[in-house]
C-alpha cells in the first residue's frame, strides 16, 4: 500500500510539470556536460590496466552535409539518445550536488555504454574488459572555457555480459 | 483559413500521430534501448497508426495517455525535456477533447492547448529578453561554443560571429514576444506559424532537436480554430 502511494506520488511529480509546464527554455546556458569513456583490461598480474586515453563518448561529427542536416528533422535517434544522456548527467550531477545519488541515471548511462563497448569492434583476441566513465562539465569564467571533472565512475567490468 | 472544432481536433490528432509514430520508430529501430523499452514504443507505434486512421480515438488516445505515462516512468522524466512534454500536453488535452461529455468542455481542453502553444513562445521570449545575455549575443554565443547541442563541430565555428549572434539573438526574442499579437488578424497568425514552423525546423537542422519541429505543429491547428473562435469568424 505505501509503495503503491509513493509510485502514485512519483508518478504525479513527472506529469505535474508536463501538464503546467514553465516553457524556461534557455533562461541561462549551463555548464554543458560530456561524457568520456576509458577502456581497462586485466594486465599479465590480473591488475586491471587502463588500455585506452579518456575518449568523447560519440563526439558530434565535424561536418554534415546539407542534406543530412535536413534529414535530422525526420530521422535523429542517435542525436536524441545522446541528448537523453545529456540529461541523465545533469540529474546526477544536481543529486550529487545536493548529496544524493541518482541511481537511475547512473546506471541508464552505464548500461548504453556497456552496450556501445560491448558492440564495438575489437582487435585480435582482446580480452572482454572493463571501463570507468567521467562526467566534464564545460563552462564558461570570463573569456575562458573551463572543462571540470564533476564524476568519475568506478570501474565497471563488461565480463559480466560474456 | 479557418477551422471548425471538428477539422482543428482531427488534424491535431494527424499530427499528433505522426509525432507519435516518428518517436516509436525512432526506439523501436535505433539503438540503445532494451527490449521493454523497445515493446512499449511498438505499443506506441501501432496505436499512433489507429490515431492516423480515426479509428476509435477516444480508446486509442486512452491508450497512448498509458503509453505515455508509462515512458516517463521508464525514462524518470522527459526523454527530450520540452519536447515531450509538448507531446504529452498534446496527448492529453486532445483526450480531454474526445473524451469530455459536453462540446464546451471539449472546446476547452482544445483551448487550454492552444494557450499552453502560445504561452510556450511568450514566456520562453521574455525569459530571454530580460536576460541581458541574451540581448547582447552572448548566450546563443555559448550554445554555440560549449553547449551540448550543435549538431556538428563545425556549427560551433558560429560562436566566433558576435553580430550574426547578435541578429539571431534578437531575432528569436522578437518573434517569440511578438507570436500572441498574431492572434489578432487571421493571416497574421498564418505567417506567424510559418515563422515558427521555420524556427523548429531550423533548431532541428542546427541543433538535433527533430522532436521539438513535430510536437509543436502538432498543436498549430488547435490555435487556428481558437482564433477563428475568439474572433468569431
């Protein structure tokens, strides 16, 4: 009964603000979050080695054509995803900042990039591996653009798939 | 151009649907979902597919509102912020608008998402227009330097033109603060939809935000047929 009310709850505090919405769209330009993603593997001691430099999790492209950026208006999953795991990073980082943790969030971005790593091609006989994730968060003080460490993962092994 | 409540209700349901049926497909195909996820966006998708055909809209719109629901809960909130919720207001206020046992409570859902399409231009303008960051350039300059949202790294070469900034910055502040002044005439309106038209396909191109473009004109034709409403046309 207590967990049906407090679903009930839940659930009301995701459609109150759809039905009154604020429509703030763009009040101020936030801090922006990346995601970054380092491959680890098991070295000849069994120690876990990271393998592999902090890399942009799905960098935008450097250019699109014309015709690519119009076709965006009828056929974006990737982008959307991406832009979902934008928003994912900003509820953990502001649970983080007010002491909590969001689990959800966390592990939603954990599962998409153990998905994406699990897919990726590998080399020769590469061992399965594990990874760690890293939330910067790009910002602007004065003139400069400053890009600030907000979380580090742990490490998050991929074995448990195999 | 005019609308009865009858047309603005059915094209909101079109449009709606094909919000709808894009969103599923976008799931149900692309990456990065599980197969729940992907179960409950084919649900979406085929109940989008009856929406477009006029079959039952009252049932399948009692259905998509679960669908709907459903997904917030999966995803915690808004899959793509604003664009859902404009989907789901959408969603709502067209069931509301079948559902509803009297044609002036019908007309007033209808109503009530017409003003949400009006009011999401107004206050999104004026936020920005008391915002001197904007009003200078400076805050479309960060989206474009350091925001998540610029579709490629080229676009973000944009943030080195402080005076196109400047244009575009005003240029959204102007159309936004001044859309409900076209409520006032017919074809004002008519152009000022275009316009916005224009502008969700523009952040689409630019920005990603494909959702944004669909969800809105979802909503176009219920403001058309308030218009003609308040007018008395």
């Amino acid at each position: 009964m207590r967990q049906s009310l407090n679903n009930l709850s839940f659930l009301f505090s995701l459609l109150l603000p759809v039905l009154l919405p604020s429509w703030r769209f763009f009040k101020t330009v936030a801090p922006s979050p990346r995601i970054e993603v380092a491959r680890f593997e098991r070295g000849s001691d069994g120690a876990w080695v990271q393998v592999q430099d902090w890399q942009a999790f799905r960098p935008a492209p450097r250019r699109l054509s014309f015709g690519a950026l119009v076709a965006q208006i009828f056929w974006n999953p990737d982008r959307n995803a991406q832009l979902y795991l934008v928003s994912c990073a900003e509820r953990m980082i502001a649970a983080q900042e007010e002491g909590r943790r969001c689990a959800r969030s966390f592990n939603e971005i954990s599962a998409r990039l153990s998905e994406a790593l699990w897919q990726a091609p590998r080399t020769g006989r590469a061992p399965l591996a594990a990874f760690r994730f890293r939330l910067i968060f790009i910002w602007r003080a004065g003139q400069e653009l400053r890009h600030d460490v907000d979380f580090t993962s742990d490490l998050i092994a991929l074995d448990a798939r195999a | 151009m005019s609308l009865d409540f009858d047309q603005a209700r059915r094209l909101c349901d079109l449009l709606l649907a094909v919000a709808l049926v894009l969103q599923a497909l976008e799931h149900v195909v692309g990456n990065g979902d599980g197969p729940r996820t992907r179960r409950l966006f084919a649900a979406q998708g085929v109940f989008s597919v009856a929406l477009l055909g006029g079959l039952a809209p009252a049932v399948v719109l009692s259905a998509l509102l679960i669908t709907s629901c459903a997904t917030l809960w999966r995803f915690n909130g808004p899959y793509n912020g604003g664009s859902d919720k404009m989907r789901s207001l959408a969603l709502f206020a067209l069931w509301l608008a079948h559902v509803l046992p009297t044609r002036g409570g019908q007309e007033l859902a209808l109503a009530y998402l017409a003003a949400q399409l009006v009011l999401s231009y107004l206050v999104s303008g004026w936020i920005k227009l008391i915002n001197p960051d904007w009003r200078s350039g400076a805050a479309l300059r960060d989206v474009f330097a350091y925001s998540a949202y610029p579709v490629s790294e080229g676009l973000r070469g944009w943030a080195q033109h402080p005076r196109l900034l400047w244009a575009m910055s005003w240029a959204v502040i102007g159309f936004e603060v001044l859309f409900p002044l076209t409520l006032l005439q017919p074809r004002a309106l008519l152009w000022g939809l275009a316009l916005a038209a224009l502008f969700h396909a523009a952040n689409a191109c630019l920005f990603g935000l494909n959702r944004f473009f669909w969800a809105w004109i979802a909503a176009f034709p219920a403001l058309i047929w308030l218009q003609a409403r308040l007018l008395g046309l």
